[in-house]
C-alpha cells in the first residue's frame, strides 16, 4: 500500500500530466501549494514510485508520467465521489428538458452532450429488443392488392413495409384485422410478436378472413423484427486532438475500428450496472490499447437496458468523465422510463 505522501505525489503527477500532457519533474510539484516537500524529498518518492510500478519515465531526463498501474490506482483509490460541474448538470438537464419524439432522438443528443463536454469521443448503444414492446399497428390500403403496414414501438421507432394482400380480401376485412392485432399484440416485446401471433392471433383470425392461413404467412414476415445495432457515436475524430495520438498508424486503427459495429459493441457493452473504467492493456483490442474506456448503463425499471461511453487518452480527465456520464446515465434512464410507460 502507498503511504499518503506517496499518493500526494502520485495524483498530484497524474492531475498535472492530465493537463499539459508533458512528464511532470519534481521541481514542479515542489511549488505547488498542496505538496509542502522539498524537490529531493519529491525525486525520492518519484524513484520508488516508478519502481513500484506506478510512474514512467519516458526520457532518461524527463520527469515522470503515469502508467497503466498508477492511472488504476488513481482510479480506484484516489477520485473521490464524482463532482459535477454546476455548468455541466445545467446543461445536461436543460437539453434534456426539450420534448423528444423518438427515442433515437434522446440518443443522439446524449452522445453530442457527452462528445461536446469532453473532447473526447462518446458512444451510446441502444436498449436491448426484449425490452422494445409493440405500441400500434397500423395497414393502410393502397390498393385492392396492396397495403402499408406500419408498426410503432414504445421508444418511437416507427417501421413500414409494403406488403400484398391476399385476393380478394376486403378494406372493411383490414380493418377488422388490424383492430385484432392492435388488441391482442399491443404492450407485447418485440422479440415476442411472431410467437404470440401464432398462439393468440391465428386461429381467431379465421373468423375475419377466408384466407387467414395465408395472412398469418404474410404477418409472421412482416412483424420479423430485427433490432438495430443502435450505436451512435460522436466526436469519433476527437481522439486526432490529442498529442498522444500524433502517429497516424495509431488514429487510422482506432477509426477503423469505429466503423466495425460488433467491435463497438464488444468494446463499450457493459455487462455490470454503474460505471465501469478500463485502462490502456485493460482494452483488449490492441488498436485501443493505448486509450482508457468508461461506461455507465441506463435503466428500466432498475435493470440495465443499455450503455452510455466515452473513449479517450489514458490521460483523462476521469473525474469529470465519470461525473458527467453519472448525470447522464440518470437522464437518459428517465427518458427512456417515459418513453417505455407512454410511447412518447
């Protein structure tokens, strides 16, 4: 374990080199108001901290800069519990103040706020199908062979195909049809329609058309539902600002990996609610291996239902970062509970 001076210096070291991105020499803590030690006392422990894996020396006359290990113990046992930024939690809440139509909407504007705020590049994946449940069905004939068949989700998300009607079957016998479906489907999880269509709907749809088992073929079809990836990423050029992203090798990796979706959603998919922190070789993909991940979930009725994040340089301003993806996880939970409860 770090004795206290030890961890004086050491976030004091990881604060510094978060804001000027230069190893940080002793001489330099030494005229901070808070350290209160010589600057041989400082290079001492600076020695012992670099032995014991927590600090890098870059340069032979450099100062020293974190590493892996001292950014995690940084993490875990120095940030204290976020602080938020009155500004920040302003801005957040007013954006989220504005009346959305679609969930997608509130997913978008979540990833802009977190990108704008950090710099740093924000990524958003989407709630699971189980939890998207049917809100109506709707068939608008466009000819006696001929219809549009809409479908709309709790969260807003509106589909539409054209399909072709049986012969001979009449508008009054859509009608019937659609009141049918919308009574016995509505409320139910998408990942559920083509089941409860053949176990709640088939057989009473006999009762409205002649040709029903050739209607339950055309809607087992059509109410597939397969879910998007839901990813949305912003700010996915931020990571160039950086100094430590200079070597275009580097950039054209992690940017070529924005654009795999399953690599995305391997990486940023938390499978454990609250905020997780991944650091530099934490990441398994090699092309991330020098950048730090953190993510929250947002939830419905207390389980998480989806992931909020943001990829940076190790050399983050976690504090703020976790603080903000905090505020953001709640709003965002509390949009979705509206959109779920009242389909927007």
């Amino acid at each position: 374990m770090l004795t206290e001076r030890q961890q004086l210096i050491l976030s004091a070291i990881i604060d510094n080199y978060i804001r000027s991105a230069e190893p940080v020499g002793s001489r330099t803590l030494s005229k901070r108001e808070d350290i209160g030690y010589s600057s041989a006392t400082i290079r001492n422990e600076m020695a012992d901290l670099e032995e014991l894996g927590y600090l890098e020396q870059p340069h032979t006359s450099a100062g020293r800069i974190p590493s892996n290990k001292g950014y995690r113990f940084y993490v875990d046992q120095l940030v204290r519990m976020p602080f938020m930024r009155v500004e920040d939690a302003a801005y957040i809440r007013r954006v989220f103040a504005e009346r959305f139509y679609e969930f997608e909407q509130v997913m978008n504007q979540a990833a802009s706020i977190l990108s704008g705020l950090t710099n740093y590049t924000s990524i958003i994946l989407g709630h699971d199908i189980k939890t998207t449940r049917l809100k109506a069905l709707q068939m608008i004939p466009l000819s006696s062979q001929s219809a549009v068949f809409i479908l709309v989700t709790d969260t807003g998300k509106v589909e539409n195909k054209t399909i072709s009607l049986p012969e001979g079957m009449e508008i009054q016998e859509v009608e019937r049809v659609v009141n049918l479906l919308n009574a016995k489907l509505t409320g139910v999880p998408m990942a559920e329609l083509r089941q409860r269509l053949h176990t709640e709907v088939a057989k009473e749809l006999g009762r409205y058309i002649q040709q029903y088992e050739q209607f339950v073929e055309l809607l087992e079809e059509t109410l597939t539902h397969e879910p998007d990836d839901h990813i949305v990423l912003k700010g996915t050029t931020n990571i160039m600002m950086q100094p430590e992203f200079r070597d275009v090798d580097k950039v054209r990796d992690i940017l070529t990996l924005f654009e795999q979706n399953e690599m995305v959603v391997r990486l940023f998919d938390s499978q454990q609610s609250g905020l997780q922190v991944r650091i530099g070789t934490e990441n398994k993909e090699q092309a991330v291996s020098g950048c730090s991940i953190i993510t929250a979930t947002y939830h419905l009725d207390g389980q998480p239902v989806g992931t909020i994040g943001i990829l940076g340089p190790t050399r983050m301003e976690y504090a703020r970062v976790m603080a903000i993806l905090n505020e953001l996880s709640d709003n965002l939970s509390e949009a979705f509970e509206r959109f779920y409860k009242s389909g927007a």
